[in-house]
C-alpha cells in the first residue's frame, strides 16, 4: 500500500471519527437543553398550582366554611381544591398546548384521576421515601415522548378528610355525585397520589436528531472535499515528485540520463532531496568522467 493511500485512509478515520464524535456531541447538548426547557417549564407551572392550591386553603376555604353552613351540601367547584385545580388547568389548556396535567391517585373520586402502571410506581416511590419532594424524568404516552415531574399528594390537612375518610361522614351530595365506592379511607400523612405535569418533548427531541444528522451529513461531505484537496495535493505535490525523483535515482545507479538534471527551486523536503540526488548524479557523472552539453 502506498504512502498516498495509507495517509488517506488514516485521515478518513480520523475525520470520521470526530465527525461521528460532533454529531453525537451536538445532540447530547440539544437533548439536554430540549429537557432543561420542559423541565423549567413545568416547576414553573407547579408553582403557580401549588399557589393556586396554597390561596384555596389559606383563604377561600375558610370563606367557603362560613358561607355554606349546611354540612351535607358539596359543590365541587367551589369547595373541592382538586377540582379547582383540575379546571384551572382545564382553561389553560385550552390555549396551551402540548401541556398535560394529572392529579394521579391510587382510589380517586373521579375516575379520570386515576394514577396509572407508571403514576403507582412514582406514587409508590413518593410513599417510601417520604423525604423525596419531587421527582422527574421521561416517559412515553400514546406514542409520544413526554418529560414528567411529579409531586407527592400527601393527607396533610385534616378538612381533607371530612371529605376522604368514612364514607359515612362525607356530605351527602359528595356521596350523591360520586359514590361510596371510591375515594374513601384516606388516613393523616398518608401519600395518596402524586401531582404530575407533563411537557412534550417528542417535537424538541426530533429536531435535536435533524440537527445532529445536518451536522454529520455536513462533516461528511467536507471530509470527501477534505479528501479530494488531499488526494490532488499528495499526487501533485508529494507523490509525483518523490516517483519521478525515484525513476531518476534508479537511471543514475545504472548510468544513464547523466546529463538530466534533477535539480528543484523547491525549498520544501522534495526540494532538498531532489537537490540531493542532482548532486549524486553530478558526482557519479564526474567519476564516470562523462561530459555533458550545456542545456542552458
């Protein structure tokens, strides 16, 4: 194999190589900030439910107590913070899009709310790591790709269980609407669902593997331009000249083309050696005591 060939091979290798390495690089760093964005987006989303959450509670709740006096009477859009949240969010997602909210429990009064496989094993992990506020990562849900962050839902409050103990002290028209079946037993400090928001990230991740295979597709051509520029230099700057400098070596150790001068203005190593072997052929032609005409 020749020199030409082997210095190509070894830079389409390596070229190759840290073109695969900057694609792949490229959509790590786009993948990253894809997640960084729909995770920023969704804490700041849970942050304005939770204050929601925190304002029903501290102010209106007390209101609501004072104004419907009759215990049996229960208007869920009025004294449930669940369904407050719930049609909140409702309205925003009426302008939002690619936005997903799930107040996930294992027994729900409304069947919609029910967690599932993947919502039981974060609620699950909420309940035995009671220490653990939050949790995140990716999961996929009708074929599409979401990023999720999770909170736990925890029976911190006692109102919460006039509504969600005994189901024989619910209000009735609680009852009425829902049932006894479901949303009942509920105990103090127990983890009984978990807050989840979830941010599509199918579009950003798509468009970050577009940008990384531009990327990779574009170092490929350079490098076959790359290759091309090399392969036209080696042949008319390196290659060329070091076979013809051979061919003259050759003549000369055998005596003939004496008179053929092998001399270059080059001052590169090409140059020097065709310098060099000038001199041998002088050299050899003067031992040989051969006269040459003057070609000048």
């Amino acid at each position: 194999m020749g020199i030409r060939a082997k210095f190509i091979i070894i830079i389409t290798v390596l070229s190759l190589l840290a073109t695969i390495a900057i694609g792949y690089t490229s959509y790590v760093f786009s993948r990253q900030n894809a997640l960084a964005d729909a995770k920023s987006k969704g804490e700041m989303l849970f942050n304005y439910i939770e204050a929601s959450g925190s304002f029903f509670g501290t102010y209106q709740k007390p209101l609501i107590d004072e104004l419907v006096t009759d215990t049996e009477r229960f208007i869920p859009e009025l004294m449930s913070r669940f369904v407050v949240t719930r049609m909140e969010y409702d309205l925003f997602a009426e302008t939002q899009k690619g936005y997903q909210f799930k107040q996930a429990t294992i027994d729900p009064l409304w069947p919609d709310n029910k967690a599932d496989a993947n919502e039981l094993e974060i609620i699950q992990y909420f309940a035995t790591n009671p220490g653990v506020k939050d949790k995140e990562g990716l999961v996929e849900k009708d074929g599409d790709q979401f990023f999720y962050t999770a909170r736990p839902v925890t029976v911190d409050k006692e109102f919460c269980l006039r509504c969600h103990s005994d189901p024989a002290i619910a209000p009735l028209e609680q009852r009425e609407i829902y049932g006894i079946e479901n949303g009942y037993n509920w105990k103090l400090n127990d983890t009984v669902g978990a807050s989840m928001i979830y941010i599509s990230v199918s579009e950003a991740l798509a468009t970050a593997q577009t940008a990384a295979l531009k990327i990779f597709f574009i170092g490929i051509g350079c490098l076959l331009l790359t290759i091309v520029a090399i392969w036209v230099f080696l042949d008319r700057g390196v290659v060329g000249p070091i076979v013809r400098l051979s061919e003259t070596a050759k003549n000369i150790s055998i005596g003939k083309n004496l008179c053929d001068s092998a001399h270059s203005d080059a001052k590169d190593e090409i140059g020097v050696l065709a310098n060099s072997i000038d001199r041998m052929r002088i050299s050899v032609n003067k031992l040989l005591k051969r006269s040459c005409p003057d070609r000048n």
